[in-house]
C-alpha cells in the first residue's frame, strides 16, 4: 500500500519534471507566441501588443505557473495555427492512433512470443539461425525504410494494398477497412516483432537454462509438459513488463508510420505541427507522451514489485 | 537392483570432447544406500544424471552398461525413460531454490509426478501430495500447499524436493549432494529424514556428495571417485579402517578432524584435482600421490579385491599397515605458542557491538523493519591469539569480521585496537591503524580485481599506503609470495589464470602485505575443494605463529576453527552464546546449541557412525524479529518460561569459559539467582 | 619456512600455457573467431573504405548541378544513375556515407563519453545525489526521444555538428543508466571492499578498479550508439529535418529520393537505403560480438 503511494509520487514528481523541462525548452526555442499567431509578415509592435495583452512577457517561471494551473483546469491551450483548442485537436486524432499502436502491439506480440520460445527450443537449429538473421537484418533497417520497401513491392509492383492508409475519421478502421490499414498494420508488426521475439528468445533461454526445468524432467515430464506447465509462465513475465517500458518508442514509431502512409493520427498531428511551429500543441503532445510513458513505467514496476514483494516476504 | 558396468560419458562441447566419467563399475543393492564420493571433476554427479538419463546438451554413454532390475537403460527410449524417471527411478538435486519452479504452489509441483504417472486427477493428486509433505516433516502441511518456494526456508524447500521425488515411491532414489546447501544442523535432518524414508518405502538410495563425513553415518556401501574414475569401492566399515587407494587414504588424513592436534601439521595433498578435458594416462591422481611409481603414469591401475566383502581398489601401490600410520610433522617451536598467550596484552577488544540492517527500502513507509545481524558482542582478542567464531547462516559473524576491520561501522558499540577506538572512524581519523586491520576474504575470485595482474595486487596496498620504492616493493611482493609457497613466476598472471587454491593464498598474501596486528579470516577454506583445504590451512596456522598475529577465524565449519584457533565464540542469530578456550567448548559444551552444532557435525569417524546424537531440531527463526529472551529457545530442550522472558548474560563456568544460558550444560561457577537473572536480562 | 610450504613451492602451474590472459588482444582474438565479429568487422572496414576511399577511385562531380543530365537511370558514365540536380548517385552515396559515418561517431562518443561519466559519479557518490541524478534521467527519458529530437532539429539549422549534439544529447542517457547499474553492482564486490582495506581513496577506486572493470560495457556500449545514431539521423533526415543542400547525408538522399517512388527511380531509394541497413548491420553484429567476447572474459 505504502509502496504504491511512495511510487506515485515520485511519478507525479518525474511528470512535474517533464512538463518543466518540454515547457522551458520550447519557451526558449520557439519564437513568441505572438509572432506564431501573427506570422512573420505582421509587425513587430503587434506581435509585442499580442503578448503583453495575452501575459506572454512575464517572467517564464510564472508564464510555467499559469501553464501549470491551467493544465489542472483540463485546459491543455489553444492553437492559433489551426484555431483549435488543442485538447479538442487530441481528442479527434487520439483514439485512432491508439487503435493502431494497440492492433500493432497484439498483432506484434501473437508472432512474436511463440516465435521467440519456438527459437529458444529449437536453439542453433535452422529456424533459429534463419529467424535471428531476417531479425538481425531488420532490425538494421529504419521502420520508414520497411514501409516504403512494403509500399514498393505490395503497392507498386503487385497492386495488392493502398499506398495511403484509411483517411476515415473512425478509429475502427483498422477492422472495418483492413485492406488500406494492411501495411501500416505490417510495418508496426515487423519493427515490434524484431524487438520482441530476440527478447522472448533469450529470456526463454534464460529459463530454459534454469535447474527446475531440469527437475520437471526428472519426475519424468515430456518436452510438452515442460514447456507449457513450467517454461510458458516464466519465461512471459519479462516480455510482459517489456511492454510496458516500450510505449514511448511505440508511439514514436507511430509517428513514422503516421508520416509514411499519411494515416492521420497524433503522430501526423506532431509532425504537421512540427512543420507549421504549432508549439501549443507539440507541448501538450509531447507531455501526454510523457504522461503515458510514466504511467506506463509505473504499472511495469508494480507487476515487478508484485513479484519481488513475494520475495521479499519469504526472506 | 541397480548394476553399472564400464560406464564411460562423454560430452561435446563444440570440437572440444571431455570425459567426465570412464570406466565405472558400481552395485547397489536393494534396501542399502551407497555413497559416491569426490571432490570437483570427480565425475560423481555425472554419473546420477547418466542413471537417470539426464546427461547435459552434448553428453552422452560411449560405452558400458547401467541395469535397473533387468532393464539396460543404456540407449533407453525417450518415453520408456520418461516412465522410469520420476517413477522408478528419482533424483534430489542440490540446490532447492532454483530447482523449485518459482511461479508454481509447492502443492502442485509435488502432485506433479502423481499427475504424470498415475494418471491422478489434480484435486486427488493434491490429496496425496498434503499426506506427503507431512511424511517429509513440513509442519502444517495443508496450508503450505498453496506456499511458493520462495517462501520457505532452505531446510524446508528441501523437503519439498524430497517429497516430490519421493512421492510415487521409486525403488532407487538418487540424492546429489542433497544438503550441501544447507546448515550443518538443518544438513544432519535431513540426512536422517532421508535414511527413515529410505527404509519405510524400502528403497535403495545412491547418495553423491564430496563430505566423507557424510556417507560414513548414512551410507552402507561407499564408492570414491577421483578423475572420472572409481577408485576404491566397499563396505563403508571397511574402507575407513582398511583404506587401500592412496587417495582415499590422504583425502581421510587431510581432513581435520574435531578432535585435531593442533600443533601438528594436516596432511597435506600438493596440487589440485585434474581437469576432465586432460587427456588420461594411467593413475590420474599419480601427479598428486606419494607413492606414485613410474608404473602409476604409465599404466591404468586395474581394480583388485582388497579386504572385506566386496571391496575393490584400483592402485599399483596401495597403502599397506605400516603407511597406515602416518608420520607426523610438528609446528616450529619458534613463535607464540598457544599456551603462552594469557601472558600476551589484549590487542583487539570488541564491546557490545551491534549491527542493524534497514530492510530494503522498497518503499517501506510504514513499520521500519529491521536486520539485527549482531546483538550485542563483546570478546578480546590477546596479541598472538587466534580467536575463532563459529555460527550457521545468519548468526551474524560475517557481519561482525567486517566491524573488526573497520569496513563497516557498527550501529552501536565500539572496536579498540590496543586500547583506541577504530570503528566508525573517516578513514583519515582511522590513519596509520588502517593498515594494521586486514582481511582475508572467503571467495578469492571476487577479492581480486580480475582486470589486475598478480603483482600489481600485491603492490597496491603499500602504493596507497606509500611503503618503500617500486623496487623494494617488488621485492616485498616476491617474499610474501614465497611466504605462502607460490613462485614468482605467479606475478604475471592474472587471477583467473591461478587455481582456487592459489588464488586463497594471494588473497592471504595480499593481506599479510602491511604487516597488520590484525588478521581477520572469512570462511578462508569454505570455497575449496577438500583435498586443497588441508595446504591452506597449514599456511595459516604457521604463518599465524610465525608472525605472532593476532587473528580471527570466522567459519560455519567446526573442524576448520578447532584446528586453527586457542579460542572461540559460538554465535547464534547474532548473539555470542558461548565462548572460551577451543579444547574447553569442544570437549565439554555448555550451551545446548553448542552441544547440537558439535552432534550435528558429520564425522569421518566409522567407530563414531552409531552414537546416538543429541541434534538440534527445528527451524531457524527469521532475523527481523528474533525469540524474546533467549534467542535459542524455540529449538532448545531445556527451554523454560523464564528463557522466553529475560535474555541469558555470558557468564563464567570455568577458567575460559564462559556461557550465556539459563541452564547450562556445565555448571555455573557462580549461581545466580532467578532475581539476579532478571535484573540483568532487563539491563541489557 | 616450515616443510609443508617447501613442498608446495615446488608446485607445479599446470595448463597455464593454454590459458590466454586478459589482454585487448585476447578479446580481439575471440571477436574475429565469431562469425558475426568477423562479418560485422569485415563488412564495416569495406563500408568505410567505401566511403572514404571510394571517391578517390571512382571521382565524381558532387558540387556543379547537371539538370542536363538529372534523374537518369544506370547507364554509361553513371554506374547508378544520377539524382534529380544531376549528381552521380554513387558518388554521392560515399559523400552521404562520410558524413552519416561522422555523425554517427560524433554523436555516440559524445554521449557515450557524458553517459559514463554521469552514471559512474552517480552509482559511486550514491544517496541523494544519486537519486536527483536519476529522477533527471528518467525525466529526460520518459520524454519520447523522436520528439525530443525533431522539436530541437526543427529550430535549428541542421549541420553536421548540430546534429551530432542533438542526437548525443539524448542518447547519452541510457549509457548513464547502463554505467550506473554496472557501478553499482561492482561497488559490493569483493575487491573493492579489498581496496578500502587497504586505504584506497574514491579516486583511486574510479580509476584502478572501477574503470578497467567498465571499459568492456562502455565500447560495447557506444558500438550500439553509433548504429542508433545513424538510424536516427536517417529518420530526421527523412522527416524532412536532416541536412540541408548542397551538405548531405543517407537520410536526406532517401528523402529527396522517395518522392520519386511512384515514379520507380529505384535507384534513388533503394540503394541508399541498402547502404543505411548494411551500416547499421554490421555495427549491431560487431556490437554483438563485442559483447559477448567481453562477457566471456570477466569471471
């Protein structure tokens, strides 16, 4: 109990933390909010009109204050460039980006786990060398490369897919129009699948190596046995917690995806937002990205403090 | 039951082909146990798990023949072997930690090979596993059916393998090194539990271990195993008092004993055990041996029948009467001698030293749990004294061998060296007296810096210290080799080139190399293998009188301590319970825990083997919240009331002896009264 | 001296001659045994001569712009056909490589040099400070790293320096983590405890002790960082944010390529891309076996 709460807070602490730093840092990089909303064209006297009327010439510190109380009102501010509040510009584009990181990740994992254990088992024999080199090799390759690679061979030369994902508003899209979600869906899966099954390969390793897998033997337990009553359970757990740790880099690798197939998302939001210097939004967004990469490490430790907590009792 | 004939197991590491096992014949007859004993490399694991068909990746039988009852189990099939495992034949594996699924209930693990064998349904396999985990001695066995292994102490967790192994009731059961791991009053339980099952089932059992202490009092039959090879094999009587192969016989002089001399030097086996990927060219243990003749070297001794039934030995010169008495070789006469030190002023004083450790502090807001590792210490260390300290895991003594060094401070309490405070100094207050605390450490491999050469180990603490020239501290480093046998040429390797044995004596050397007051020693001998043990300890015992150091000998192993200090402390959980001259404590115990450690303690003594033992039972109690009062009387027979309310004072019962119990073995030279007792207790 | 010691003097020290010593060359020496040492090292010495040799075997114009001569596919004179300002594509992907190479270099050993610094001072010193120093590493690391990156990229002007900097600015915190786990676990072994025995001070426990036993961590350590380095700056250079003409890079060639992709200039893509994957392969093997040449050695 004591310990979820220490855990907490030191969660609200490192958020505190990030949105400190992302504000400074865009504070300092970016040209002022009134030049942003006004343009280059407009004059020098608006933009400084502009920022003293809207409190943009207060010391930063307090300018990070008001920020700060107004992200606790919900309000996550407002973009002059497309004149949206930009939690309502989240919003629309965040349940489809989920909807397609989420299908990537179980897409990515039903390969991967068996896979990885399937590797483990069969160590030094063919599908492991011929699994780690195409891994190795992909693993090598930048995900917008596999996408345009996927693009070249199942948009161009055989007219299989779309080259543009689904532009529908619905975030369902993944299941109602597969076909043009295809290779955005496959582009994740590979870049994941890489990662996970080398892991779930040597963590299944790691188990197998262990002396109770050698003691379920010796009661007399066939492979299957050992491997699904006594390796299976182990051998997830690390992957499990894995997952957890890795959405920051699936978000990112969202965004690529995103750019590549034109599938508009968050990600695409960032890099438009990127190219049109819509710092309000890239701030909110580079903050929930924050947000969810601490919560995310948080629900990983408490499954892992679970687990040590056992430990620790039985010491 | 089970016959083994020429067995040979190869195994395959890439291009690299090593024999762990060649040529070994062994009986084992139905209802008896046969021990298989032997020191690293012997090959005796190797040959349970090619019993049971268990052989690493790349191992396999390149000749011979293993019959189980009319069954070649040789080139056995997969599922007619699956059948036999755990069913006929079952094993018990050292270490029960990992060898206990960690996200499975103990419950399920043991009605597995129910499962598996009988065809049982869950719930009726978990019905019979409850009945088995009672058998084993687990107390409360139904509500430790949901437990998971790492729940349970170690002694407990081995139960559970037995239980597990035992629970189709196999004919054979193999036990490798089954409690090793364990303490040695926890080790004699299970030990015994083992032999009780063993004879209620009617089972035979082959049990592997290095400690011939061991299979004198629990094996019928012994067989040793040197090289990968059988050496010697017989009646276990028969083979302590008519021992034939020269290595059986130095391996039984090398050991000491409980009831050492100490101004006599151990026997002593030069060299190390042979490594298994060595090509084999006659006697393996010739480099090593005595008696070794060109013959040995060349030719493969052959087993011949020696005295008593069925006694086999394969040595081109066994040991005949005459050898049997071995010369004795005395200590130089020069140094302190024992008997002189009364004389000598106190060097190191310890006063009422505690230890706590906070609890991981995984977020622990709530109640501050704590370690209490040392409760209350108190002894003196006289110059040119050895001082031993003797406890089971937890006691604390690890801990308190840190404190007299100075590496950790203490959380109360002090350490006087000659008089000056030492413990909880900056290691600028502590100054010059740094160098006159040293220790020695128990694992050589972890001490020395891996990435260092030899001769820059040695140097370094007289280049921190700023001792001498680089050449007259080379010159330094050449004498403190040769000071504990080893050549230069040893400078430039680096620690992992260096044997274990080796390695002790550089960490040894290393520590000599300021020329302390002071030595501590932790568990110096614990991490070798036994035939090395007696060469180490021969060096610290001379080098000990040699230099008139004060030392303290820290060590779970009695036999060690006996033999190399004049005084010694008992620790149980952190508190000195007993401590005094080493002849007194061993000969006539005044705590009942000192009494149980010495009963407890296996003896490679035949004529020993039946006397009825006064063993400590029960578990150890957790360290975060110790027994009120006496912290030994949840495991005492003597226990009383008074016991749990007010904690025992140490307290004379001779000359140099003192004890910190209610109702001591040894009468009291002073009786207290119940007042005074509670007076005291409530002191503290 | 007594008997016993005489006879162990004489001891023999048997099969050392077959035992290697810890030496740079010995870990060498097992590298070039591995087979993804050995195709990790070759491929990456051939890549690098390809790209700094190579201009001198096969020179090329990379600074007057042919529109005459743009976007023509494999033919004579142009062994891979030339780009949309009129660039020979060979040329300009050994141009592309030598700055991809430095970057990536650049990059890792300036985060690799920062990591280890920051995480050896904060696993030493330990306590308070250690806790503040890693808050600020997991502050900086919950932040998606792409982000990061391109908000930064996109206000300043890409050079090669510039770029170098940003991407080891954020790079430079996993190697912290990675040094500080490693100091840590080394700070209880025994041979440090050894060391304050003897009275060493925190330098000397840095620097004789600490340091040598990290060193295998920390090459393997930037091996890895200058792939995911190279990786990134593909991506930047792709998202439109890499170098900027006439200056360029693998990225930015795959950039300035991909517009052409419905129109089938694959030899503006895929070459380069091949190169970008080839690279990053033969540093992830070598980093690979570096690895595990180094894990074998220390007991």
């Amino acid at each position: 109990m004591w310990f979820l709460l220490r855990r907490v807070l030191v969660s609200l602490v490192v958020l505190l933390g990030i949105s400190l730093v992302v504000f400074l840092m865009l504070n300092l990089i970016s040209d002022s909010p009134g030049r942003a909303a006004l343009g280059q064209q407009a004059s020098q006297a608006a933009v400084d009109a502009f920022n003293r009327e809207h409190g943009y010439d207060r010391p930063v510190l307090i300018q990070y204050v008001d920020y700060l109380l107004q992200l606790l009102r919900g309000d996550l501010g407002r973009s002059y460039k497309l004149n949206e509040e930009v939690g309502t510009l989240l919003l629309q584009n965040a349940p489809r980006s989920a909807m397609l990181s989420l299908a990537g990740l179980v897409l990515a994992l039903v390969i991967a786990i068996p896979l990885g254990i399937l590797q483990a088992v069969r160590r030094g024999r063919f599908i492991d060398r011929a699994a780690t080199s195409i891994s190795y090799l992909l693993y090598a390759t930048p995900s917008f490369l596999i996408a345009l690679v996927l693009i070249g061979i199942f948009s161009q030369t055989i007219p299989l897919f779309p080259a543009e994902a689904s532009q529908s508003s619905s975030p369902w899209v993944v299941f109602t129009d597969p076909r043009s979600m295809a290779l955005p869906l496959i582009t994740l899966a590979i870049t994941n699948v890489v990662v996970f099954a080398q892991y779930q390969r040597s963590a299944a390793l790691e188990q197998l190596g262990m002396d109770y897998i050698r003691v379920a033997r010796a009661k007399g337990a066939s492979e299957r046995i050992v491997l699904t009553r006594h390796l299976l359970r182990n051998a997830i757990t690390p992957i499990i917690t894995l997952v957890g740790v890795l959405i920051p880099t699936l978000l990112a690798g969202n965004l690529i995806v995103e750019a590549v197939f034109n599938y508009p998302g968050l990600g695409l939001l960032f890099l438009n937002s990127l190219h049109r210097e819509d710092y309000p939004v890239l701030l909110a967004y580079t903050l929930i990205g924050g947000a969810l990469t601490v919560i995310g490490n948080l629900v990983a430790d408490l499954v892992v403090a679970r687990a040590d907590r056992r430990i620790e009792l039985g010491r | 039951m089970l016959t083994i004939r020429d067995l040979s197991v190869e195994i395959t590491h890439g291009d690299r082909i090593v024999r762990p096992v060649t040529g070994v014949d062994l009986e084992l007859h139905r209802g008896e146990t046969l021990g298989i004993v032997g020191e690293t490399g012997s090959g005796k694991s190797m040959t349970g798990l090619a019993v049971m068909g268990m052989l690493p990746g790349g191992g396999r039988v390149v000749s011979g023949s293993i019959d189980f009852d009319g069954t070649e189990l040789v080139g056995l099939g997969d599922a007619a072997y699956r059948r036999i495992r755990g069913n006929d034949i079952s094993m018990v594996f050292q270490d029960s930690m990992t060898s206990l699924n960690p996200t499975r209930s103990v419950g399920d693990q043991v009605a597995e090979p129910l499962q598996l064998h009988r065809g049982m349904s869950l719930r009726a396999a978990r019905r019979s596993a409850a009945e088995m985990l009672a058998l084993v001695g687990i107390p409360r066995p139904q509500e430790r059916m949901g437990d998971f292994p790492h729940q349970l102490s170690g002694g407990m967790r081995q139960r559970v393998m037995i239980a597990m192994a035992l629970i189709c009731e196999p004919r054979v059961l193999i036990a490798d090194e089954p409690t090793t791991a364990l303490d040695v009053t926890i080790q004699a339980e299970i030990l015994e539990l083992l032999g009780e099952l063993k004879q209620q089932l009617g089972m035979a059992m082959i049990l592997v271990t290095h400690d011939m202490g061991v299979v004198v009092r629990h094996a019928d039959r012994v067989g040793v195993m040197y090289g990968g090879r059988l050496v010697e094999t017989g009646r276990t009587a028969d083979l302590f008092r008519s021992t034939r192969h020269q290595y059986t016989h130095a391996l039984l002089a090398s050991i000491p004993t409980l009831a050492q001399d100490k101004d006599v030097e151990l026997f002593s086996i030069p060299g190390s055990p042979p490594d298994p990927a060595d090509p084999q060219i006659g006697c393996r243990f010739a480099p090593r041996c005595a008696a070794a003749t060109e013959r040995c070297r060349t030719e493969t001794p052959r087993p011949v029948a020696g005295p008593g039934e069925g006694h086999l030995f394969a040595c081109w010169n066994p040991v005949d009467e005459r050898q049997a008495t071995r010369e004795v070789r005395r200590f130089d006469a020069s140094g302190i001698a024992s008997s002189e030190t009364d004389a000598q002023p106190v060097r190191l004083s310890v006063v009422d030293l505690r230890k706590e450790h906070p609890v991981s502090a995984k977020g622990v807001f709530g109640r501050r749990r704590s370690v209490k590792a040392v409760a209350g210490v108190s002894f003196e260390v006289r110059a040119g004294e050895a001082f031993g300290l003797v406890g089971e895991s937890g006691c604390g003594k690890s801990s308190l061998g840190r404190m007299l060094v100075a590496l950790d401070a203490p959380t109360s309490g002090e350490v006087l060296l000659d008089g000056d405070r030492v413990s909880g100094l900056s290691p600028r207050r502590l100054g010059s007296r740094r160098a006159k605390l040293q220790m020695m450490f128990q694992d050589s491999h972890a001490s020395l810096d891996p990435k260092m050469r030899i001769d820059a180990i040695l140097c370094e603490p007289m280049i921190i210290q700023g001792i001498g020239t680089a050449e007259e501290r080379a010159e330094r480093a050449r004498a403190l080799l040769a000071g504990v046998g080893l050549g230069a040429s040893i400078l430039e390797r680096y620690p992992h080139e260096l044997s274990g044995g080796q390695r002790q004596r550089i960490g040894l050397a290393r520590a000599l190399a300021l020329d302390p007051d002071v030595l501590v020693a932790d568990e110096p001998v614990s991490a070798l293998d036994v035939s090395i043990r007696s060469q180490v300890l021969n060096l610290m015992r001379g080098i000990q009188r040699e230099r008139g150091l004060s030392s303290v000998v820290i060590s779970h192993d009695l036999a060690v301590v006996r033999y190399l200090v004049d005084r010694v402390g008992v620790m149980y959980l952190g508190a000195l319970v007993e401590v005094g001259a080493t002849d007194e404590v061993y000969t006539r115990p005044a705590h009942p825990y000192t009494a149980g450690l010495l009963a407890a303690v296996p003896v490679a003594d035949p004529d020993l083997a039946d006397t009825p033992v006064d063993r400590v039972h029960g578990e150890l109690p957790s360290p975060l919240d110790p027994p009120s009062g006496c912290r030994f009387r949840t495991r005492c027979p003597l226990a009383t009331d008074l016991c749990a309310r007010v904690e025992p004072v140490l307290e004379d019962v001779g000359d140099d002896h003192a004890v910190a119990c209610h109702f001591p073995l040894q009468p009291k030279l002073r009786e207290t009264t119940t007042a005074e007792a509670l007076t005291a207790g409530e002191a503290r | 001296m007594s008997t016993a010691r005489a006879e162990v003097a004489a001891e023999e020290l048997p099969s050392l001659a077959t035992r290697n010593p810890i030496s740079r060359s010995a870990v060498l020496r097992s590298l070039w045994r591995s087979r993804t040492g050995r195709t990790g090292a070759v491929l990456l010495v051939v890549l690098v001569l390809f790209c700094y040799l190579g201009p001198l075997i096969h020179p090329t114009n990379q600074t007057d712009v042919d529109l005459l001569n743009a976007a023509l596919p494999p033919g004579d004179g142009f062994p891979l056909g030339t780009d949309s300002n009129g660039f020979d594509v060979l040329g300009r992907l050994m141009q592309g490589g030598q700055v991809s190479l430095q970057i990536g270099l650049l990059a890792a050993v300036f985060a690799t040099t920062l990591g280890t610094i920051y995480g050896a001072v904060a696993g030493l010193v330990g306590g308070v400070v250690d806790g503040i120093m890693m808050r600020v590493v997991d502050v900086l690391l919950s932040i998606p790293f792409l982000f990061f990156v391109l908000i930064i990229a996109a206000r300043f002007t890409a050079t090669p320096l510039t770029l170098s900097l940003v991407i080891g600015g954020f790079s430079w915190l996993v190697a912290a983590r990675l040094i500080r786990g490693e100091v840590l676990s080394l700070r209880v072994r025994e041979f440090v405890s050894a060391a304050r025995l003897m009275g060493a001070s925190n330098r000397r426990l840095i620097f004789s002790h600490l340091i040598p036993n990290t060193f295998g961590v920390i090459i393997v350590n930037l091996t890895f960082q200058v792939a995911d380095s190279i990786i990134v700056l593909a991506a930047l250079g792709y998202l439109g944010f890499g170098l900027s003409y006439p200056v360029t890079d693998w990225g930015s060639q795959l950039s300035s390529g991909v517009s052409f992709l419905a129109a089938d200039y694959w030899w503006l893509i895929y070459p380069v891309g091949g190169f970008i994957v080839l690279t990053v392969l033969a540093l992830n093997l070598l980093g690979d076996a570096l690895r595990d040449a180094i894990e074998h050695r220390s007991p």
